[in-house]
C-alpha cells in the first residue's frame, strides 16, 4: 500500500515502513530490527497526523514516552523536528497562522509526599492547538495526558508493568490511538506479554534483519553479525528472538518448572524440618519471611510473607510466629545496615544456635544465589504457581561482569522492591544446605554427696559456673 502523497514527498519509506505507517488501527504494535527504522516511521505518522489535524482545523495531541530523558532527546531533535520542518516546507501554502514553535519546559508530577517530580519535557506546538511532547517514561509521566500516544522501545522501560496500567487509561477517549515500537528484551517485560498475548485488539507488525534488507533496507548483514560478535544479543536484537536474558540469573522457564500448586500452602505442612530466609526492610521495601519445608531430599515452600511499610516490632512478631507454627530448625537473616538489631533480638529471644546474620557482602551474595539456583535446577525446590509477583522478583536479579571481571548480582527495576523476596528464599535454601549446628555432649557423672572430694568439687564448680546443681550435667561443647 503507498504512503500517503505528503509523506512520500517528505521521504522515501519502505514497503514495510509504509504498511506501518498506513495502519490506522487504534492499538497498534511493532516489533522492528534495530536500525530499521521503527522510530523513524512512527514519528512520521505522528508529525503527518498534527499536519493534517491542521489542515483540517482541528487539534491532534500526541505524547511520545521514552526509556529516558536522553531518548526523549534524541527523538525530538532527530525525527520529530526534521519532520515538523520538511511537512512544513510541503504543506506551507494551505496552512495559516505561522510556523510550529519547539520549546524545552518542565513536568511537574506532584508527589504524596516531598516536592513534585520534576522532568525535562520537549514540545512541538502548532499555531492551531495541536502539540507533540517528548518525555521520559515512568508512572509519573504516564498518567497527565489525554492523548495519542507512542511508547518507543517500551521493552526497555524500567517499571513497564507500572507504566502501562498508568497509561492505558490516558488512551481510553474514543478515537485515541497508541503505537507500541521495540526491539525485544527478554520475557519479563509488559511488551512481550503485549506482543504474545492470544487476543484480536492489537495489530502486530514484525520485521527481522532479513526481511528489512529483503524489502530494500541497506545493510550488510554478515558484515553487521561479524561485528557484534555476540550470538545472543544478534539474535534478540537482529532476528527478533524472545530470549530469556542471557544476564538473567534464573530465567522463566526454570522458575516454572519449580512451580507446583501444593506449594506454598501453610496448611499443608507436614510437621518436617523447616529452613527459613528472612529479607530485612524498612521504608518502602518488602519484609519478606520464606519457609522451606525438607520432604525427603526437596524443599517444599510451605509459606512466604511479604509486608511493606511495617515496623520492626511488627516483623518481629511475624518471625516469632513463624517460630512457634513451624519446627524451624535453622534461619538465616539479611544482617546487612539495619538488619543488625533485628538479627541481634532475633538471637536472643530464639537462640543463636537457630539464627544467623549474614552480611551482603558481593561473594556472600554469589554464594546464595548459587544454592538457589542449583536447587532449582536440580528440581530440588517447589514453588507456588502462579504468583506473578514472586516470579518477576526470582527473574529480576541479573548477572553482571564488571571491569575487573568479577560477577556480581543487581537487580532490575521491574519487579515489586528490590528482589526482596528472590534473597529470602536465596537464604532459606543457603540455611537448609548448611543444616542444623549439632552439638555433642556427655552426661557427667552424679556426684557422691557422701565423697568429701565430690562435695568439694561441686562447691568449686558452682563458683565458676561449670555445674547446674548437684543433678546437672558436666558439658564437654559450647553451648
């Protein structure tokens, strides 16, 4: 299908880039090759709208939201302003009330609490009302329009899930549009669940490397796969592959094949010996409690209790809770800044033998990240099914390799806190690898009240504290 005439006299599109361009769908969705010019195309459709909504004399409201404030930038300054001027230039002699302004300003997002969020917002406005901003993407910013709207590379947006449900209903007055555009970015964001979904609202439109250089796109490929040297990112990035971020620590498909329905279930607990991993928080972070119950060689999880914004007294009375539903024979807590008064009282009201602090140094952090992984992998854990919360904080943790070459574990911004609930159960199967501490002993001997040796000897070790009573027993290990 050809573009339309004023397009074609801006620039020469593609075949694939017109069919883009001509969809008029109201929900619509692309996932382009990078450098095919997805941006590109979408900006156009965009610009050409304000034109012809100028024409026409009425208003066209477009918002453009991207990964960044640099993104946001680019978009503006490379697509969005060569547009606007080459319409223009096109369009001059039918239109009236001068040329569109490009202006740089503040957004202001008010805050429950503290001053307002503050971003940089770029705008094209037109003499007749119609107006194109650029931003930076996030809930903020996603909930202060009614618009059309444009989510470029919405596979990389931090929070995707969070962006969308703000900004679904911006796009919600009749005759609204949205246009989706990104390469793919692994499984855990909202744009695959867009892209992969099993329903009839959304146009999908897909370009691979190949068929954009099969329908005129000048690149040279081999040169390009040579280049990358890196197999998965040309994969995901050329070909247009759902991988399973190579940097993800536990991907997907290993989290569901831990998944079982029985897990998770206090009711179900069996009276076995119970491993427990606590997260530490305060503020807005989640406190986080993860039982593991040992039946025969696996680790069922019989419990997880996640609270936000609760007091230690009340964390420790979960924990004290925990305590006494469940034979817990070993706990393991995030000792890490304010973790050390919580692990502190923990010991004390439930002995030092059953509670450990760990501290998050990097190596420590490996460590356990390891056991759980290798647990898993080993389909030595169940899971609960189902719980989407639980499975984007297990597959947020990435896997990075600094400078110097040592690896060490973050965790992304799309998932509900930091991964607090990935280190809980990371500790409670840390805890259950080391097992509980036994402790020999051996019974002394009664003492003869009749020996004047022996009535000595208990009289000395009650002043230092070796005997409890003449019926006690000598301990040979520290207690």
């Amino acid at each position: 299908m050809p573009a339309d005439p004023a397009l074609s006299r801006v620039v020469n599109f593609l075949p694939y880039q017109n069919r883009w361009i001509m969809d008029q769908s109201r929900f619509k969705i692309g996932m382009f090759s990078r450098q095919t010019g997805k941006t590109f195309s979408t900006g156009g459709e965009c610009a050409d709208d304000c034109f012809q909504a100028w024409i026409e004399d009425r208003r066209a409201r477009w918002v453009i939201l991207s990964r960044g404030e640099r993104q946001a930038a680019e978009m503006m300054t490379e697509v969005i302003k060569p547009f606007t001027k080459g319409f223009y230039e096109v369009y001059n002699t039918l239109l009236k009330g001068g040329e569109p302004r490009f202006e740089e300003g503040e957004f202001r997002a008010p805050q429950e609490k503290g001053p307002d969020a503050v971003y940089k917002q770029l705008e094209v406005k037109f003499p007749n009302g119609s107006r194109i901003t650029a931003l930076p993407a996030n809930p903020d910013t996603a909930r202060g329009f009614s618009a059309n709207v444009i989510l470029d590379e919405f596979g990389f947006h931090a929070k995707s899930r969070e962006i969308w449900a703000a900004l679904f209903p911006v796009t919600s007055k009749s005759g609204l549009k949205l246009r989706v555009i990104s390469t793919p970015n692994g499984k855990g964001n909202k744009f695959y669940e867009l892209m992969t979904a099993e329903d009839s609202v959304w146009s999908r439109h897909v370009v691979d490397i190949y068929e954009a250089v099969r329908q005129g796109l000048d690149r040279d490929i081999d040169m390009l796969r040579k280049g990358m040297a890196d197999e998965d990112a040309w994969a995901q990035e050329y070909e247009l592959k759902w991988l399973d971020e190579a940097s993800a620590w536990l991907d997907y498909d290993l989290i569901s094949s831990c998944e079982h329905p029985e897990a998770g279930l206090p009711e179900l607990y069996g009276g076995g010996p119970c491993f427990v991993g606590v997260d530490i928080a305060a503020r807005n972070d989640l406190f986080v409690i993860w039982v593991l119950e040992q039946v025969g060689d696996v680790l069922w999880t019989r419990e997880i209790i996640a609270r936000r914004r609760i007091s230690f007294a009340e964390q420790d009375m979960l924990l004290d809770d925990v305590m006494r539903r469940f034979n817990v024979v070993r706990v393991r807590m995030d000792q890490t800044g304010m973790g050390e008064k919580p692990v502190e009282d923990a010991q004390r009201r439930h002995g030092a033998l059953r509670v450990e602090g760990v501290l998050f140094t990097a190596p420590a952090k490996l460590d356990m990240a390891t056991a759980l992984k290798e647990t898993m992998q080993d389909r030595r854990a169940r899971l609960p099914a189902g719980d989407r919360l639980l499975r984007a904080d297990l597959h947020a943790i990435k896997s990075v390799v600094g400078v110097t070459g040592a690896r060490r574990l973050i965790a992304d911004g799309d998932s509900d806190g930091h991964a607090d609930r990935f280190w809980a159960g990371a500790l409670a199967v840390s805890a259950a690898r080391e097992g509980p501490r036994v402790y020999g002993y051996q019974p002394a001997p009664r003492p003869d009240l009749n020996s004047v040796g022996d009535r000595q000897a208990m009289f000395e070790s009650d002043a230092r504290g070796w005997w409890d009573g003449p019926l006690g027993a000598r301990i040979t290990g520290r207690l």
